[in-house]
C-alpha cells in the first residue's frame, strides 16, 4: 500500500465515522504532502519533516512506504461496517465534479491544471464554475470574461484523445430576490450552473426561503451550492436558517440537485438536512469546491455522507455518464 492511499482511505473512515472535520482534514493534507516524499521505506520522524503531518500521519506513512497497511487503518477497517465499503465503492464510481474553481476567479491554478487534475482522478468530466460578478472578492466573472472563458474551456477540449470532457458553468450568486447574478442569455449557453448563497446569509427564514425557492426552481439551475453556508472551522459561521421542507421538495420537484459539498470546514448540508433532503426524493451533487488541484481528492468525503445515509449511484449525478448528465439538464431546461 501506497502512503497516500492509506491516507486518503483513513481520512474517508473517519468521514464516516462522523469524526472531527479538523482529523479528517488532517490526513487530506498529510495526503498532499506525501508527493514530496522520496520512494523507498521512510521512517517516522523523516516523515514529520513534511509539511502539515504530525506524529499520528507520519507513522501511518512511516507503515506505508514498507508497503504494509498501516495499523491504525486496519483498526479503522475492522471497526467499520459493511455500509463503508458501499460509500468506498461510491466514490470509485464517481464520473465528475460540478464545483471547481480557477485562477480566473478565487482559484489558485489555471483552468488546464484543474482539468489535468481531474483526468488523473479518473473523472470523465469535470463543471468549471467559477465565480459571478457581484462576488468582487473572489473575482468573479463579468458577461465579458465568462465569454473569454467559455473560449479557453472550448480549447482545452479540442484536445484529441482525452476521454475528458471539462463542461463549461458558473457558480452564480443568488441575489436577495432570488435572482441569479449573472445575464440569462449567457447562463442558458453554460452546461452546469451551480447555484449559491453568498451574502446576507443571517437573513430572517422567510426571505431566505423565498430566495432559494425562486432559485431553485430556475430552469437554468443545476446544483443547489453549499444550502446553508455554514463554517464549522475556526471562528466558523452559523448556518442559514430556512424552511427546509419547502426548499427540499422544490428541488426534487425541480429536479435540482442538492450539493453535498466536501470542503472539511463545510459539510454542507448538515447530517439533519442530509436526510431531510434525501426523504423529500433529491438528487446529489458530490462536490468538492475545490479551489487548487490537491483539493480535487476530498470527493471520497461526501461520498462516505452520502452512503451513511443510503444514497445508491442513480441519486449522485457526480456518478452519472456525461451523457445522462446532459441530457438530464436540456430536459428540464
């Protein structure tokens, strides 16, 4: 076993578990930091000179580079039931991602690197859904520079021989109407939009309901983005507070998908919402908002949600063929 598989796997068992999203995180970054680690056995405190591992990571690595399955994920394994094994096999099905993000807004890679990324993984597409106008802090995208960005997404797939597709999207602002902050001419050409809340989020439940109903129920809204905006890290952030019953049963009726997105210091939806939108018949998008490429592999989180509470593949759109996928979308549009 390779160290960044034991990993990857044991921060997926701790997901879960429904362990602390500070440990789960712990081992994703102890899991990017093993790419600068020589081949060959390695010993625990030479481990320790990586960035961001600590002594429980770097004795799992110290394990793994002898290629034996480090102790504390047989422990883990033995401890988990059988539904784990459904959420592990989940997150191999995955096809895609509808939530990612590139230097063209709060990115940190160019759009190429995050679609080489995704290849690596595996995907056969991946959403580019970077950031609307009104987000000024996260740069977001004029109509002018979402054209230009739609030309740069169309080369990178005039490239023969991939298998990959990168789909061309945006995640749009919901304003305090419910409106969505970007022209409708220009959002009706995009193959994914996600949708989400990213101002006023304290607002009182009856605006905010109101606001994510008339989003939801856009025909040009794929994907409800990160449904109550909470942080759990840090200083962390409350979360939105809404009539979830109505908002869930309009995106089953919708046919929007509800996010479940992967960012540690999200988990968004909650555990409650989870379930009280899997009950109303929702579809799910496993995301992982991911602003660099490493952040790509925090998929297998959302999947380890979504069969704790047993989601099957046909709920997941992030499993589905592209050709499902969009044909799905020209549907309901």
């Amino acid at each position: 076993m390779e160290p960044e598989e034991a990993l990857r796997r044991i921060a997926f068992l701790l997901e879960w578990r429904g362990a602390s999203p500070y440990r789960v995180r712990a081992f994703h970054t102890a899991a990017d930091a093993v790419r600068d680690l020589r081949p060959g056995s390695v010993d625990a405190a030479e481990a320790r000179q990586l960035r961001g591992v600590g002594p429980v990571t770097a004795e799992v690595i110290s394990q793994a580079s002898t290629g034996a399955v480090p102790s504390y994920l047989l422990r883990l394994q033995a401890e988990a039931d059988p539904g784990a094994r459904a959420g592990w096999d989940l997150a191999a099905a995955s096809t895609g991602d509808c939530h990612l993000h590139s230097d063209w807004s709060d990115g940190g890679s160019p759009l190429e690197e995050m679609a080489d990324a995704a290849r690596a993984l595996g995907h056969r597409w991946a959403v580019l859904t970077d950031h609307s106008p009104r987000l000024t802090i996260a740069h977001g995208l004029s109509p002018e520079r979402l054209e230009r960005q739609l030309l740069a997404v169309a080369a990178v797939n005039s490239k023969p021989g991939s298998g990959f597709r990168l789909l061309s999207g945006i995640e749009c602002d919901i304003l305090e109407d419910g409106s969505l902050d970007q022209d409708e001419s220009l959002l009706g050409r995009l193959d994914i939009v996600v949708a989400s809340v990213h101002s006023k989020l304290r607002s009182e439940p009856e605006p905010m309901t109101a606001r994510l109903l008339a989003a939801v129920r856009n025909p040009h809204v794929d994907v409800l983005g990160h449904c109550t905006g909470r942080i759990i890290t840090g200083r962390g952030r409350p979360q939105s507070r809404f009539d979830a019953e109505a908002v869930f049963a309009a995106c089953a009726e919708a046919g929007t998908a509800v996010e479940i997105n992967c960012r540690p210091e999200r988990r968004d939806p909650p555990d409650d919402l989870l379930l009280q939108a899997a009950a109303a018949g929702c579809r799910f998008a496993v995301d992982t908002d991911a602003h660099a490429p490493e952040q790509l592999r925090w998929q297998s989180s959302g999947y380890a949600r979504a069969a704790r509470i047993g989601l099957d593949a046909d709920r997941l759109i992030t499993t589905w063929p592209l050709g499902r996928l969009l044909t799905t979308r020209s549907g309901r549009s």
